[in-house]
C-alpha cells in the first residue's frame, strides 16, 4: 500500500490522496472539498491545485475590503 499525502490549502486540511493504480484518488476531510470526494488525479500536486480552487485566500491581515 502506498503512502497517503494528506492535502492542505492555506493550512486547513482539505483531504487525503491515495495511489491507486497509475492515479491519485481524493478523499475529502472537509465540507468545502467534498465535490472533489473520490475525483482521480494524475498527481498528488493536480489534487491540490483543485482543492485551492475551491479554497480562496484568506484576506491578509490588516487589509481593507474593498
């Protein structure tokens, strides 16, 4: 069994990738990331790419809105 990556965006945990076979399948761990549920990826790092997609960055602080 291979070894999971566990997926982050801005430091929250979005899900865990899993090898199967010649792909990378996506288990969410969060709500926000559940479209992505059982999605296969190419690589570990397309699975994150879609997960920050779905994940805006967090406004810095000290900023204004606009």
């Amino acid at each position: 069994m291979s070894e999971p990556f566990v997926v982050e965006v801005w430091g929250e945990p979005a899900g865990i990738v899993l090898r199967e076979g010649n792909a990378f399948r996506f288990h969410a761990v969060a709500r926000r990331f559940f479209e992505l549920d059982g999605v296969q990826f190419t690589t570990p790092g397309h699975a994150k790419l879609a997960a920050a997609r779905l994940q805006p960055a967090p406004a810095a602080e000290g900023t204004a809105a606009p």
